[in-house]
C-alpha cells in the first residue's frame, strides 16, 4: 500500500490541503466546471441554445453526481470521460443535456480541469515556500553572529556563522520563489482543441470559443494547443522535485548536525515525541529523516515525468496517463515536506554551546588556512602553504595544540609574533562574509 493512500501514514508524507485539492470530488467538480465553461462559452457565441447552458450551469455541482457510478462507468468503457458527461446528460432536462461537452475531446476536459488543480495547488505551495523563506530569514538573522564550525568532505575547514548557513537556505528558497512565478504563468492555461487539436468541430466559431471559454475560466489562452506536448506538467514535477530536494539537503544537514557527537542542532522535541520503542534516550530526528525520504521520492518522479513528455502523435494514453498519478502525488509530497520543514526551522534548537565547544575539537587548526595566508604576505604563498602544512600534520599526528606548534616554529616566529598568531588563531576573527551574506539574504523580499 502507499504511504499517500494509507490512513496510518498519509499525514507524515500529505497534508490534508492537498489531499482536498487532488480528491475524487474536487477533480471531478474541475471537470464539472470545464463543461460548464464551454457550454457558457458556445451559448453566448450561438453554437449550442442558451437554454443548454443554463440547464448545464444549474446541474453543475458534483454533489449532483454519484462518484461511484462514475468509478464504475469508468472501468466498464475503460474511458475516463464519458461516464462523467452521460450522468451530466441524464441530470439534465431534455434536450439540453445533448449539448454537453460540444466539439470538446476527453483529453480537453482532463487537462484543463487538472491545470485548475495545479492552480489551487501551486498558490498553497508558494504561501507555504514564503513562510518558510521567511523562517529561514529570521534563523540568518538571529544567528548571524554564532560562530560555529564550516565543514567540507564531512571534516571542520574553517569558521562561519549560523546565520551564514541559514542565509544559503533561504536564498536556495528565494530562487524557488521565482521559479515559482515564471511557471504560474505557464501553468495558468488548459486545452480545447477536439480529436487531434484543431477543434475543427466548432467549425468557423472556433477560434472565439476558445478564447472565451478560457476567459471563463480566469486562464489563459495557449498560443499552440499541447496536447501532446507536455513540458509544461514536467516542469511543474521539476519545480516540486527540485523544492523537494532543497528541503531534504536542509533536513540532512540538521540529521547530520544533530549526531550525538557532534549536536549542534536538534529538530523541535516535545515530551511525548518518541525515539525509539526499546532505547527510551533517544531523540532522533524523525521529521528531518521524512523530508529527507520525501525528497528521494520527489526525484525519483523526474524521470517518470520525462516519459510522459514522450507522447506520440496527436495523444497517447500510454504516458498521459502516467501524469494522472505523478502530478497529484508530486504535490502532496512535496506539501508534507514544506509543512515539516516549517515546523523544523520555526522551533528548532540551536545549541550555540555546543557549536563553540566543537571549535575547539581540532586543537587550533581549524584556523590553519587564516595562519598560511597571513604568513604567505611575507614568504610567499606555496612556501607559507608547506610550512603551515607541515606544522598542522604534526600537531594533528602528536596531538599537540597547532598554537604551540606554530609558536616553537622559528620561521614562523621570524615573521609572526604570539600576538598576531593569538588574534589569528581566534575563530570569530575569520569568518569572512559571513554577515555580508546574512545580509543580502535578508533583503530579498
């Protein structure tokens, strides 16, 4: 069973928003609505009476229509689509139920109703993207000065802030904010093109039916119909994934930070919230650990979503159908993952102790590169490199603190005295810009 379908796990990986957007009885009401449109928009034109319209309007309301008849009508045409339009027609009076779905395709209604759930779904993404943006703004300005300790190949490198690591997230989030906008606005549209996408069955009117028809529906018009081309929903699959994927890079690295050896951050804990069923101590990072697997599974759909851009001809069910899953399920993982994640960085837990104390672990020589570029203004770059080099390795193989290796160290006496290598071996005094960066973050609005 799917983690997405099971009534035990559907809230660690959906959110219940979300699941109500890509329900049975929303999908079908955005059907519902697509033929209402058409049939408004061809009533005013003249194409169908507007007695139909009317009568089209009024029965217009999935409560009106049984979901399981449907469901079965479904399996027993093996076609998703008129079902729908033959219980329409028998809710309305004759002889206006004949004139549902006029000139339109399967694909036309589907399509377009799905784009109107991507609509409702892209605006609870991009609250929920704004406040999480806002949230890491406020960790970069609030740690902007918490020295802790940069790590590079999972080793200490240098000094850098909190804040600094903060503002990354939230100028990786930034970005996504204005992917987000560009693709609102190719995502806003639908289809009405009949069989093969010339809707050569509205005849001369079609041009205009279309138009109106998407005005009706507050869309835009497509220049092209895109039947068969589907880069539109793989780029809104590719938005979600690479959300997906920011957020579970975040998760990890607070899974990462969160080690017992190291515990320099900590997900939100509550008394109650469990860690394991037999070691009662433990206080694992489940919430990080689940965006984290949500992330794996956002990616895992990419390649799914390329297929489906591989439609033959004019439609190919082989691969459109593939997006009647990826979509709804890409959407509701990718909603869990920014709902945990606001969670996690709202009340997470900073232990600036802790990243102080872990400063200290390398015996000094986290601040080996500030000692080698100082001396390297008076010998050299390459010799202030092999110098620093070899007195770094020796205070790390004898465990020796690298302040007194360098100060026993007659070249490096000759050019720096206990003074100077005091204020460079002081982690608050190299972590560079830091604070630029926490800045700049925090203007992007």
């Amino acid at each position: 069973m799917s983690v997405l379908a099971s009534g035990l796990f559907q809230d660690m990986f959906s959110t219940r928003e979300m699941r109500e957007i890509f329900s049975d009885r929303n999908m079908v009401q955005k059907w519902i609505d697509v033929e209402v449109a058409l049939a408004e928009a061809e009533a005013e034109l003249g194409v169908i009476p507007k007695e139909a319209a009317a009568e089209i309007r009024k029965k217009g309301k999935v409560e009106n229509f049984s979901l399981e008849e449907i469901g079965k009508g479904i399996l027993a045409t093996w076609h998703p689509i008129v079902p729908l339009v033959r219980q329409f027609e028998s809710l309305c009076e004759k002889p206006w139920g004949e004139y549902i779905h006029w000139g339109a395709t399967t694909q036309d209604i589907m399509d377009t109703g799905m784009m109107l759930q991507v609509r409702e779904a892209l605006q609870v993404v991009e609250r929920d993207l704004k406040k999480l943006h806002e949230i890491a703004k406020n960790l970069a300005a609030k740690y902007r000065s918490t020295v802790m300790a940069g790590r590079t190949h999972g080793q200490q490198g240098l000094p850098l802030t909190f804040g600094y690591k903060a503002a990354v997230w939230a100028d990786e989030l930034y970005r996504h904010l204005e992917r987000l906008q560009a693709l609102k606005a190719k995502t806003n549209t639908g289809n009405l093109s009949g069989g093969v996408g010339t809707l050569a069955s509205l005849g001369s009117r079609a041009a205009e039916v279309r138009e109106l028809f998407f005005a009706k529906l507050g869309m835009d018009t497509p220049e092209v119909t895109w039947h068969s081309a589907r880069d539109r929903i793989a780029e809104t699959v590719f938005l979600l994934s690479l959300i997906g994927t920011t957020l579970g890079k975040i998760g990890n690295e607070i899974v990462q930070l969160q080690r017992t050896e190291i515990g320099e951050l900590e997900e939100p804990f509550y008394h109650g919230k469990v860690g394991s069923s037999t070691m009662p101590q433990k206080r694992n990072p489940m919430a990080c650990e689940t965006v984290v697997t949500i992330s794996a599974f956002l990616r895992q759909n990419t390649a799914l979503v390329m297929q489906s851009m591989m439609m033959e001809h004019e439609r190919d069910m082989r691969v459109w159908a593939l997006e009647w899953d990826l979509v709804p399920t890409c959407f509701k993982l990718a909603s869990a993952a920014l709902s945990h994640m606001q969670w996690v960085l709202e009340k997470l837990n900073v232990n600036e102790k802790r990243m102080a104390a872990n400063l200290g672990v390398s015996n000094g020589l986290i601040m080996a590169e500030a000692v080698f570029m100082k001396l390297a203004e008076s010998i050299g770059h390459q010799k202030a490199h092999d110098i620093v080099y070899d007195l770094a390795m020796k205070s790390f193989e004898e465990n020796v603190p690298f302040g007194d290796v360098l100060k026993r160290d007659e070249e490096v006496k000759s050019h720096l005295s206990e003074q100077e290598l005091g204020r460079l071996l002081d982690t608050a005094n190299y972590t560079g810009l830091s604070d630029y960066f926490v800045e700049k973050a925090l203007n992007q609005k």
